[in-house]
C-alpha cells in the first residue's frame, strides 16, 4: 500500500509533465507555421549593390526545331505538388491542370554531378476536376545523394505536355 502511495503521484507528475511539454510543442511549432505564412521574407536593400533583381519569371520551354510549334489546344500544363523523402523512398506527385481521361506520364530524374538517370512510368489517373500522374515512388538507394533534376513527360492522345523541378537528397 506505501508503494501505490508513492507510484500515483509519481505517475500524476510525469502525465503532467508529458501533457505540458505536448502543449508546448505543439504551440511553438503552430506559431512557426503562422509566423512563416504572415510574414513572408522580407528583402534587404543594400545601397552598395548593384546587382540586378532576381528574375522570378518561370522557365518557358520550346519544342525543337525541327517539331511544329504545339498549340494551345494541344499542349498540357502541370505542376509537381510533392516532391519529398521519406523512409528511404522519393516521392513524387504530380497534378496536371486539365481532365485527361487516358496517357502516360514519363519521369526522368537526372543527378547534376555525374549525369546519373533514372526513368520511370505512371499512367494518367482521372480525378473530379484535373488529372494526375499515378505516382512516382523512387528507392533513395536507387538515386543517390546529390542536387536532381526532375523533367516529367505528359502524353495523351494528340496532347502534350512536360513538368520540369528540381530536389536536392
């Protein structure tokens, strides 16, 4: 019984502890979060220099030469909406920004240091609004460490389209 008097606040301590440190966690991570969306980085303006701003404006790419100019009608867009490791595993998704019923999306994953590529397949999946790329989920062991550059093919029917990123592993 002088055991069980000594065990229940011992245990009453350590819940509360458990519980304060829980809350505190998680409101310190709750306020980085808000604190990074409300106050966006701010640049600094050096008076000494003399660079030139930074273009922001997104990378536009044309078809070769010798291939005809795609239309409007035939050209998809899309964008990478998740590119992160996790569990020893690269994982890749994509959205595409209009309803496709049917295609193939082409992954090539190419490491800038010693030209290293990796290629993979995914099929189109239809959703509500838009389309996907099935997925890509890439061992880690596969890749390597390394600063990668992400190009994704998109082919449906007569349309076509590519997505180009970059990851760092």
């Amino acid at each position: 019984m002088r055991k069980l008097k000594v065990i229940i606040p011992i245990l009453i301590v350590l819940l509360l502890g458990s519980g304060i440190a829980y809350y505190y966690f998680n409101n310190s991570q709750q306020t980085q979060r808000t604190e990074r969306n409300e106050n966006p980085a701010q640049n600094v303006n050096d008076d000494n220099d003399t660079s030139q701003p930074e273009d922001k404006t997104p990378i536009q790419y044309s078809p070769s030469e010798d291939n005809e100019a795609p239309t409007d009608n035939n050209t998809i867009s899309g964008v990478i909406t998740r590119k992160s490791s996790q569990n020893g595993t690269l994982v890749i998704r994509t959205t595409i920004s209009e309803l496709l019923s049917s295609g193939n999306c082409t992954l090539s994953i190419t490491r800038s240091t010693d030209g290293k590529k990796v290629t993979r397949l995914a099929e189109i999946v239809q959703n509500p609004s838009s389309s996907s790329c099935k997925g890509f989920d890439i061992p880690t062991s596969e890749l390597g460490k390394g600063e990668w550059t992400i190009f994704i093919s998109i082919s449906s029917e007569d349309k076509k389209g590519e997505i180009r990123d970059k990851v760092s592993l």
